[in-house]
C-alpha cells in the first residue's frame, strides 16, 4: 500500500479546500492529512480519491464526501482518550479520522462483506478501531456507554437504544429524516437525561437500515 509524495500533496490541497470551506478545527484537519483516502477507494476511482465527493464502495455503501466527513467530527466535538461509537463502518475512512484525532473508536457495521473487508483492511493499515457485525440500531451495549455516537447513514428517527448507550453529557450527530434530503442534528444527552437537540443543515446519505445483512 503506497503513500506517495503525489498523494500527499493531493491529500495538502484536499484540506486545504476543506478548510476554505469553513472547517478550523486544526484537529480534525490535521487527522484528515494523515488518512491516505486514496488507499479506501476502488482502483477505478484513484485518480479522484483527493476530490471532494462520496464515491461507491460496494454493498450499496459511499465513502463520504471529505467535507461531510469534518463537518460531522466537527459538530462531534471529539476530544482525545474520548469512547466513540460510529454506527455504519462502510470504508473505514471515517473511523480512521477519529482514531488519529485520539478517539477510542467502536464502529458496528450490517453489511457483512464489507464489515470482513473493512476489517481487515484496517487492520493491515495499523488502526486499533474495534469493529462488530451487527444492526447499528442497537448499538454496541457491551462496551458503553460512550462520550460521543457518530451516525454515517440517513436516519428515519433516533433509536432509543442508542440513547441509551450515551454518556450524560455525551453528543450524537446524526442525518436525520426519512426522505432523500436530511437534516445533521446534534443531540447533547444532559446530566439529568433530557435531550437538546440542534440542527446544522441539509445533507443527502445512503439510509441507516434495520437488521444485519448477509450479503
């Protein structure tokens, strides 16, 4: 797996532009310019892998558009040491932007080809992300509750199991509704269990299904 002076400087001009955009947390910015994003791409979409878009990676799932992934982390307000659950592993790329900004990361995946895929690829690139197979609805109960719950799909609604699974004084960030278009929302779970919820615009993500899935 190659990580080229090119690639690097391809990756330099992607944040760059993320940064341009509106992005300033350092963190985040600095984590993205460790990520080698071309290494998560199929082949036929290298020369792209430092453009600002989602490109498909199998099982009906997309690599997030480099933008929405910061814009997500950033609302997150990921602090180091900190648990992160990540509900919809896909790539993996996501959950490597969180493990280089110091998170421990949990991430559960349905699509069980691409959570053996994944898995072992990011194994092979030397992350310590701990992945699981199963429906991201429910969470992973075993290792909670968590500081913070990163959802990577479209939501119809918010699970109360998730919820649940969430530190008092934890955040969930989360594409919310049940059309193509949603609205980025972010929950802060209060110290006494009521919800404040605040909305950070429109985004479009493949939905957040129920159930594993075999193929």
């Amino acid at each position: 797996m190659v990580d080229t002076y090119r690639h690097k400087g391809m990756r330099k001009r992607l944040v760059d532009s993320i940064r341009n955009k509106g992005i300033s947390n350092e963190n985040i910015l600095s984590a993205m310019n460790r990520v080698p994003r071309h290494l998560f791409l199929d082949s036929s979409f290298l020369e792209f892998a430092y453009d600002d878009k989602p490109f498909p990676i199998g099982s009906g799932q997309t690599i997030s558009q480099p933008y929405t992934v910061a814009f997500q982390t950033e609302i997150l307000d990921v602090r180091k040491g900190q648990k992160v659950l990540e509900i919809g592993s896909g790539s993996g790329y996501q959950a490597c932007v969180l493990e280089e900004i110091g998170a421990k990361v949990f991430s559960i995946e349905r699509q069980k080809k691409l959570y053996h895929k994944t898995k072992e690829f990011i194994s092979e690139l030397g992350y310590k992300v701990r992945f699981f197979y199963g429906d991201g609805n429910k969470g992973v109960p075993s290792f909670a509750p968590y500081d913070r719950i990163l959802i990577t799909a479209a939501a119809p609604e918010i699970s109360k199991e998730l919820i649940k699974q969430l530190k008092p004084g934890g955040i969930l960030v989360v594409p919310l509704g049940k059309t193509e278009i949603q609205t980025m929302i972010k929950i802060t779970k209060l110290e006494n269990g009521d919800l404040k919820e605040e909305e950070f615009g429109v985004f479009r993500f493949v939905p957040l299904l129920k159930n594993k899935a075999n193929d």
